[in-house]
C-alpha cells in the first residue's frame, strides 16, 4: 500500500502490519484473561451451584430447632441431608451447637465458622460458608445462625453442614473445557481474518494518497473521492484547509495587486519631481520642488501605512480570538492622540452611564486601529468648520452599544455612500483632500468582524454621523432572586478539607395542588385494599418544600418522602453545600401515597427519588419492576442486608423501643423485655390503670411491619396482644401521636415506637425515658429507591452516594435526629453507638422478598383478625 522507502524516507513502518501485530497481543491477551475467568468463573459456579443446596441443608435443619423442657432440641429432618446426597461422590457432616456452646447433637470436632465482628442478622441469618480440612478432606462448610426464644432461655443456635468438594471440582472442569476450548478456536479464527480484514480496509487509504500525491501545486480545489468514514474528518480538515490556503492566496495576490497601482503614482511623481530638481539651478524653484516632494512623500508614506494598516486588519479578522474590550477606554486613548493634530478642532466624548461597563467581544488592536481612522477622518474633513462629538451609549431596547462619530464637514452624498466604503474609494467631497480611501474600509472590516453594523447618516444641520451599532452580548445566566436569611440549621461539622460554606437558603413551601392530591389518594385507596397495604389517615397533607441552590443553579433533585422534614433537612443542606448547584424539591407524603406516585403513570409531578420507613413497601416497589439500578460508591461500612439488587438501600439505623413516662412510673418498674412486660400488664394494671400504647396495626405501616416481625420471633406475642387488649391499650398510627401520649400520662410506656423520635424528645427536655428490649430489638432503615421514570437518575444516584457515605452518615448520627447505619460513624446515635451502650441484640429487618410475605392480601386480612380478636377491639 505504502511507497517504498526512500533515503530521506527510512523511519517509515507497516500500518498494515502495526495493526496486526497490535491486534494479536490483544487477542493473545484477551485469550489468557478470558482462561483465568472462565477458570475462576467455573470455580464459583460450581459452589453457587452447591453453595445452594449446602444451604437449603442448613434452613432445613435450623426450621426444626425447638426448646423443650429448657433444653434445644432438632429433630433432624430427612430432606436436610437427602438434599446433599445428590452428588454421588461427596461426604456430608452436620453439627448442631446451643447458644451456650455445648453440642447438640453431630459431629463434634466439625469446625464451624466465627460470628462476624457486629453480628446483626435479621430472623435467620445469611448463611456463612468457608473452606475446611476435616478428616483429611478438603469441605466446604454452611453455617447459619438461629435465633431462638423463649421466657428465660433465648439465644443463637448454630448449624453447620459441611460437603466434600469432589463434586465442585468435576464441575468446574466441566465448565472450563465446555468454555473455553470454542473460545480458543474463536481467537485463532478472529486472528486469520483479522489479517484479511486489516488489507481489505487499509486500501482506500492508498487510494487517497495517489489522488494527492498526483494532484498539481496550484490546484487547491476539495478532495472529490468519497472517503471512508474513519477517515472523512481528515478529508474534511484537509478540504478546510485548501479552502484556506485558496481564500489566502487570493487576497494576497489582490493586496500586492493594489498596493502596485496605488503606489506606482506617487512613486513617479517623486522620480519626476527629482529629475527636475536636478536640472534646476533656482533656488527658489528648487524650495517649491523640495516642497512637492515632500508633500508626495507624506502621501506615499500615509497610503503604505494604511495599506500595511489594512493588511493587519484582514489578517486580525481571520484569527480573531474574542476577549472583552472596554470600548470606553479606546475611545479615551484615541482622543488624547488625536486632540495633537486636531489644532483648534474641539473633541468631545459623551459616555451614558447606562452603557458602563461598555464591554464588547473582540480584538482591541483592530478596534483601536478603527476608531482611529474614524476620528482622523473626522479631524481631516470637518476642519475648523466645528467641532467633532463622539458618543457611546446603548442602543434602543436592548443591551447593545451604539458608537457614533458626528463631524460638522461636507458629509457625503447617498449616492456616494456605498462607495466610499470600498477599498481606495473617496466621494466628491474629498476632492483637494490628501487621503488613501482605505480608512472607512478598514472600519468596516473591523465591523463586520465583530457582528457590527456601520451605517453612514447625514447630520442634521450638516455634517456626517458614522454610526457602528455593535451586536447585543450573548444571554447571561439568569441568577436565583435573593432569599431572605434562614435561621442556621443544627451544626454540621464539614470536613478538613472543605471550605466554609455559605448559610443556607430558606426552603419555601408550596401545598401540592387539591386534585392532584385526590388523584394520588384515589389510586393509593384500592392498590392498599388490594395489596394489603396499611394506610396512614390522620398524616399531614403532602407538601412541597423548596430549597433553592446555594450557587447557580443547573439541576432540580425532586424527593418525595415518608420522613419529617426535621430528619431530612440537614441532610439536603449538607448535600447542598458538596453541590451548590443542584436545587431540591421536598415533597412529604405518608408512605402509602409514596407507593401510589411510583407506580402511578402520571406525565407530571414525577419524583427522582423515594425514600420511606416502610421497607416493605420499598421491597415491593423493586420486585415489581417500579425502580431501577444504581451502582452505589465504595461503601465498604455498610452492611448487606441494608441493600438489596442494588435498588433498594437502607441508610438509617433505627431501634423500635420502649418509651416510658419517666415521671410516673419508676425506671426500676420498667420491663426491660417482652416477657417483664406480659407480667406487668397481668399483674400491675390495679396500681397504674390504662397501661400502654402501641401502633394500630391496621393503620400504620410501620406497627404492622413491627407486629409481623414479633409474631416471628417471639412466641408470646398474641399473649402480649391479649394483655395490652385487657388493659385497654391506646392506639395510634403515628410514632409522634404514642410519644404525645406518653408525655401527657395518658399512659405510661408506648411500645415498639421509633428511637429515633424518642430520642429527639428526651433531647428536647420531654420526661421520657427510653428502654432497648433486652430480649431482642427490632431495627428498621429509611429506604431509598430510584424510581422507574425518574427524570434525572444520575443525580439521585449522586443523593444516595452521599447518604451512604462517612460525610452523609456523620450529618445523619448529628443532626438529623435519626441513627447512622455505617460501622465507620461511631457516634451515639449509630449502629456502633447502640452496640456499645447497650446490651440488647439488635434485630436488623433486613431488606429482601420476604418481605413480600406480609404485603400479601391474604395474609396481612388474617393478621388483622387474630390482632383484632386479640386485641379485643370493638
């Protein structure tokens, strides 16, 4: 394809072959990557494959784990090892251990895997798996966590289940040799056809080369072949440039053309006018010669001046590279040269205050040399006839500057106007006048350079007006109106690194419209009856709070929420201040509505981001397909069961506590457990009357969520129900509504309130008192989900970056009155906090679709029953 090499030619190397040899070190690169992953891949496949049956072993076993007589027992269920027993060559081994660590029953010397460090599983834990050598066998172990309770014997219950790996590793070799031996034979073909394919397609590139090599030198016309695509834009730049060069050479060729015929005339004048000094002996003709020579010479040195002039111009215009110029200034720079040969001619300048700053776009060089020539020309004509005004104001209607140069000389007649605006061009009233008639040409050069528009008008009275009206400046953007200060939101503390920030905005509150509102209610109504979904009557009307970026804004994060706009605030600020041009809508909703508006398919009105305290609602809203993926930053402090398919993610840590009147009822009286409760409930109500409150389950989301989780883990629940039904329990759909009860002493403890909001009122100086069940505590996460027609995905992704991250969790645990869940905060109000302070196991809801279980009709319909009859509710 290339021409051969020549002497001066000798760097010069094979595309053909470069691409190849490039291409195969690809290929053989590609070729090892994709043998050590489908080598690795098989590995893994092979153990999810029976990692799953390893597991379903362990569930088997744990749901057959029961007290009895104060001691556990499992009654090994034959599925549990059958299950295993499917791969004919593996060797199997189960071991049972109490929470005490005695052995219940197996192999005793099975080595089973530590708890992690802050075990916090929700009902079964995920199981854990590892390798082992046991008996002389490398296995792969199962351990899961049970957690059991009963009154005065509650614990963890560990099961192991262990499988040779002799299965595993046929497996893998299977799926290697089935993988990779057809990609081995893909690469080798993908080689030989690379090296056709590479010749086939570099051969329009010969074909380019002949045409230019063959062209002649003086033919700067555009490449006419039809280039292939990869390499039309080189085609194109190089058309470009002939273009160029083509414009260049002409305007060249008519400059030298010109300044011969200009300057030819007072050239010979200046030869003649020599010889006849030299023939002349008077010496009085010999002044008036030396006198019209040296009038020829100025002549001939302005034209070449203004030719040079004129040449600087063009060149200037072609590479203009535009920055802001203070036309006021150049004109004061041009009229202190010009009043040194104006004589007796006055110069005024008039600058409208309203033009100031009189900043336009372009080249100060050229305008310079334009606005000279324009007030030489008037000095030159107007002479001592009157004085020369320059004015420089905004133009009528618009931002635009208007400069114009009135002169009280002959002017020019309409018929003359266009001419004199052509190089070499002089009216009839130029007539005696020395002068190029390269001035107002060059003006308007340096006009239409700049967008301008140069106009010639009659002055009335007399006179001439140049007038140059410049182009209105592009649209500049448009700033936020000034907000009135906020009161300062609780501290923050931001990092080393970052700036002060400035205070925030006041958010500005907007009521969602009535039939928007109705429309959303309309539909969460039946989807709530038909899903089983709890509603929450009695919350606020949705609204919309505004929070208008700290800088200039660019985008708009819409939120709708199921959270106070307490908890929320200081985070939405602090985001804020990581990105000052990002405004926020806040729009506060109850939890059932916030389902109805993700899947609804309104045009309008459509959210960027959901965040809830109703995980199971959350949960749904990603089985069902209403969200979508977002791929979180590095954060290695969270916990799995807080993020599920990476739809959903929790980011709060909030216990479900008992809060108590600290007034009324002595802390030495409180239960600590659900069983210390059941005994008040039956053997104090005489001393302390109504007792207790707790949620209305059929009504708030949250209690029912809470109630389902009990009645799994605690095998008195409905006992517990039935005593609080006996001692007429209050009940309410709000956390803030049980809190208001218990500081009024309408009762004395509310059970299974959020801590967060207890602890905010213990903050406050409320006489409450707040106790963690030393049996187990449940513990709920806020929610976050990015909705399917989420306008600006990205964005909200960018929102749950910040909240899982050490800056968004630290704003969290200081002051937004709710828990941080990272195990890198380590605050008070923090998952870590709760662990050290307190003794009672925390009790994760994780995030998965079991929760989907309790949303089904059926099931939530029968809850209601038992928790109604229980309850004895009229």
């Amino acid at each position: 394809m290339w021409r051969k090499s020549t002497p001066g030619n000798d760097r010069s190397y094979s595309l053909r072959r470069r691409l190849f040899v490039r291409l195969l070190g690809v290929l053989a690169a590609l070729t090892g990557g994709l043998f050590l992953f489908v080598d690795a891949y098989a590995q893994r496949a092979a153990d999810a494959a029976f990692d799953r049956l390893l597991a379903a072993s362990a569930l088997s076993i744990a749901d057959a784990v029961r007290v009895q007589d104060g001691r556990f027992l499992v009654d090994l269920p034959y599925s549990s090892l059958s299950i295993l027993a499917q791969g004919g060559r593996d060797r199997l081994f189960y071991r049972i251990v109490a929470p005490d660590g005695t052995p219940v029953t197996g192999y005793g010397d099975l080595p089973v895997s530590a708890k992690p460090s802050g075990h916090k599983p929700g009902g079964n834990a995920r199981p854990r798996f590892a390798d082992a050598l046991y008996r002389g066998a490398p296995v792969r172990v199962a351990t899961l966590d049970r957690f059991v309770v009963q009154p005065g014997l509650a614990g963890w219950v560990t099961v192991a289940v262990a499988q040779t790996r002799e299965e595993r590793r046929a497996l893998a070799r299977d799926i290697l040799a089935n993988a990779f031996l057809p990609i081995a034979f893909a690469m080798l073909a993908v080689a030989g056809l690379a090296w056709i394919g590479i010749r086939q397609a570099l051969a329009p590139l010969g074909a380019l080369e002949r045409v230019l090599r063959e062209r002649h030198a003086r033919d700067l016309s555009p490449v006419a072949m039809p280039p292939p695509q990869e390499v039309s834009q080189l085609v194109h730049a190089i058309n470009q440039l002939m273009e160029r060069l083509k414009s260049n050479l002409d305007t060249m060729q008519t400059f030298l053309a010109d300044a011969a015929h200009q300057i030819r005339t007072p050239l010979a004048s200046l030869r003649l006018q020599a010889e006849l000094a030299a023939d002349e002996d008077d010496p009085a003709a010999l002044r008036r010669i030396a006198q019209r020579v040296h009038r020829n010479a100025v002549e001939a040195s302005q034209l070449t001046s203004q030719l040079l002039n004129h040449a600087m111009v063009m060149h200037r215009s072609e590479a203009l590279n535009p920055e802001d110029v203070d036309v006021g200034a150049l004109l004061e720079q041009v009229i202190q040269r010009a009043r040194a040969i104006a004589g007796d001619t006055p110069i005024r300048l008039e600058i409208d205050p309203a033009a100031e700053p009189a900043l336009v776009p372009g080249d100060a060089i050229s305008l310079r040399e334009a606005l000279t020539n324009l007030v030489d020309n008037a000095v030159k004509y107007a002479g001592s006839s009157g004085g020369i005004e320059l004015s420089l104001a905004r133009r009528p209607g618009g931002r635009a500057l208007r400069l114009e140069v009135a002169d009280r000389g002959p002017g020019i007649p309409d018929d003359e106007k266009a001419g004199v605006l052509t190089r070499f061009g002089r009216g009839s009233s130029a007539a005696g006048i020395a002068g190029s008639g390269l001035g107002l040409a060059i003006v308007l050069s340096v006009a239409e350079a700049h967008g301008a528009a140069l106009s010639l008008l009659d002055r009335p009275g007399g006179g001439l007006v140049v007038r140059i009206d410049f182009p209105d400046p592009a649209p500049a953007a448009v700033l936020p109106a000034a907000m009135p200060p906020a009161a300062p939101p609780p501290a923050v503390p931001p990092p080393a690194a970052a700036a002060a920030p400035p205070p925030p905005p006041t958010p500005t509150t907007t009521p969602t419209s009535t039939a928007g509102r109705a429309a959303l209610l309309a539909l969460a109504v039946p989807l709530a009856l038909l899903a089983g979904i709890p509603g929450q009557p009695g919350r606020a009307a949705a609204r919309t709070l505004s929070y208008p970026a700290p800088g200039i804004q660019a985008e708009t994060l819409r939120i709708h929420a199921a959270t106070d706009r307490q908890a929320m605030e200081p985070l939405i600020l602090d985001f804020q201040r990581t990105r000052p041009e990002v405004a926020v809508e806040y729009v506060d909703v109850g939890t059932s509505e916030l389902y109805a508006r993700a899947i609804g398919d309104a045009d309008t009105d459509k959210p960027d981001l959901l965040i809830s305290s109703a995980a199971d609602l959350q949960v749904k809203l990603v089985n069902d397909g209403y969200t979508q993926p977002h791929v979180p930053a590095d954060v290695p402090h969270l916990p799995d069961w807080a993020n599920w398919r990476n739809e959903a993610f929790g980011f709060t840590f909030e216990p479900a506590v008992i809060a108590y009147n600290r007034s009324l009822l002595p802390a030495e009286r409180v239960p600590r457990t659900r069983d210390a409760l059941i005994r008040m409930l039956r053997e104090d109500r005489g001393d302390y009357g109504r007792l207790v409150a707790t949620y209305d389950v059929a009504d708030s989301g949250i209690g029912y969520l809470l109630a389902a989780h009990d009645a799994l883990l605690f095998s008195q629940y409905w006992q517990l129900v039935a005593l609080m039904g006996n001692a007429q329990v209050h009940l309410a759909c709000c956390t803030a509504d049980l809190l208001d009860m218990v500081e009024r002493g309408e009762v004395l403890i509310a059970y299974n309130v959020l801590g967060s909001y207890a602890r905010g009122r213990v903050a406050a100086g409320g006489p409450i008192g707040v106790v963690m069940p030393e049996d187990y505590t449940l513990v709920i996460s806020r929610v976050a989900v990015i909705p399917r027609s989420a306008p600006r995905p990205r964005l909200a992704g960018q929102f749950i970056d910040y909240l899982l991250s050490t800056r968004g969790q630290e704003v969290v645990a200081d002051a937004s009155a709710l828990y941080a869940l990272s195990s890198s905060v380590t605050r008070e109000a923090s998952e870590t906090g709760l662990r050290s302070s307190s003794l009672a196991p925390l009790h994760p809801i994780a995030l998965s679709p079991a929760l989907l279980v309790f949303l089904d009709r059926q099931k939530h319909e029968h809850f209601l029953r038992l928790w109604e009859s229980a309850v004895q509710l009229p």
